[in-house]
C-alpha cells in the first residue's frame, strides 16, 4: 500500500488527482476497522490531518463554518453553533474515538448510522466538496445517496460543512442497545428555528439514507403557529402523539441484529414527542 501524507490541501488534492485508486484517511476510525477486519483494502491513501485548512471552525454573523478535520472532542470544547451537534458528538464512541474522529470522516463513510447526519439534515446544512478545479457547495440532502454511498467524487474531498445558525432549540436523541460506544439503533435531531419559523427533522438509522420527515416538519410548524414562536408552550399530548406518528410514518427501518423495524417506529416516535416538548423549551 502507498501512503502519501499531504501537508497542504492541493497537495491532497493533487495526489487524489493522480491516483484514482487513493483513499483518504483523517482520524482512520472507519477505514481503519475497514482494513483490519480485511473488508477493504485500498492500493493507496493520503493522510490529510496535517492540513490546517481542515481544522478551520468559524461561527460568526449567522453562519457556521466548520471544516472536515474538526473533531468530536473539539465540537466539545468550543462553540460550534449547535446545541444538537454537540449533543451527537457526545455520544460517539469512546473518548479515543472522540479525539481522533472528525466531521469529514463521519461524512466520508456516510453510514445511515453516523451520529453527526441528522444533526446536519435538521440544520439544512451544505456539504462544501473540493478537487483540483474547485469547489462546489451541495444541500446535505442531495450528499448521501445510500448506505456509504455519496456523491462525491474520487478526486474530490469534504473540506467543511455549511449552516445558518438555528439558535439554541434544538435535540439531538440516540437510542441503543447501552448507554455508552453503541451504534444507533434509532437516532434523531430536532430542531426548532424560530428566527426562519422552520422545523427540521431528520432521522438516522431508519433508512438506507438519512431521512427528513417532512409531514411531521411542517405539522410541527404548524404547532409553533398556533402557539407562538419563542412562546415556549408545550403543545398538548395529542399534538405530540400526532406529531410522533408522522415520525415513525417517515422512518423506513429494517429488521437487523440490533432492532426490529416495529420497536425503531416505536422509539422514533417516543423520541420527536420528547424532542418537540424539550425544543420548544428552549426556543
């Protein structure tokens, strides 16, 4: 295997250019397990944690900025803009795993399962791709295409992500088989804007893609219209038994190893009713 490690962002990108059979590795927490477990074995890859470009967070006049090497043990200890994402990046892994896994990595694998995912669906976010011939800027949305699966090129690489600041009521929920370095049975990232008077709602780990639920996003909206923005009014039971089953409704979850497709509609829904009350809390 040839491994290359860049010490500039178009060196990186240079290199990708150069060698459609690369990968590149950051904190390797998936691609490392990848190879060691003799499921993929790439002929190169290119080191990208060197790069300062990559490092770059920026939270300023609305906007956020964070770049693809931040990791989850920095969203920690700074301001990044979300009360959601920080929340996810809690409940990755291990404190090893915190310190060495990046943002760029989670959407790099882009797994259904990825903590960090629906937190950047529910905030409308853009992933910023760059290769030798520029940048393109591309809604979360469109980005991940099926199970690993995105539409990034080999030659390009995820410098940053992109969103406007939602304030502070926003969730983020997790459901596993423990408490602690578990992979989602069920997650989901809600969050209430009342600056755009939107509702964001994303669910991972029900589906082949990270899934909006778009019925229960506009009738959370509608919730928020009759009872005020920033009034902090929790809705009544009823609405938010209504607004867990458009949830579940959106989720298109599968029978595996750790849950059945019945318990994560059901957890689904048992979370956007608590996530709902406790944003709404907070708007």
């Amino acid at each position: 295997m040839d491994v290359e490690i860049a010490r500039t962002l178009d060196g990186a990108l240079a290199y990708l250019a150069s060698r459609p059979d690369a990968e590149p590795i950051a904190g390797g927490t998936d691609l490392m397990v990848e190879m060691n477990f003799g499921r993929h074995r790439p002929k190169a890859v290119v080191a990208i944690d060197r790069i300062d470009e990559l490092r770059e967070l920026l939270v300023a006049h609305g906007r956020v900025r964070m770049s693809a090497g931040v990791t989850y043990a920095r969203m920690l200890r700074e301001e990044i803009g979300s009360p959601a994402m920080r929340q996810a990046a809690r409940t990755v892994g291990s404190p090893q795993i915190r310190n060495a896994g990046t943002i760029g990595g989670n959407l790099g694998t882009c797994s259904p399962a990825g903590d960090t995912l629906p937190v950047l669906a529910a905030l409308d976010a853009s992933v910023v791709l760059r290769s030798a011939s520029g940048d393109r800027r591309v809604p979360f949305t469109q980005y991940m295409t099926g199970p690993k699966k995105t539409i990034r090129r080999h030659d390009e690489l995820v410098v940053a992500v992109e969103w406007n600041d939602a304030g502070d009521a926003q969730v983020f929920m997790k459901a596993g088989t423990r408490n602690a370095m578990v992979i989602a049975v069920a997650s989901l990232a809600l969050v209430v804007d009342g600056r755009r008077s939107r509702v964001g709602i994303a669910l991972g780990s029900s589906g082949p893609t990270i899934i909006r639920a778009t019925e229960a996003e506009r009738f959370g909206e509608g919730l928020m219209d009759e009872t005020g923005w920033g009034r902090r009014r929790v809705p009544s039971d009823a609405a938010l038994a209504e607004l867990g089953s458009r949830v579940a409704a959106a989720a298109r979850p599968i029978d595996d190893v750790r849950g059945t497709a019945a318990y994560r509609r059901h957890v689904l829904s048992v979370m956007a009713r608590r996530a709902f009350a406790r944003a709404v809390l907070l708007a």
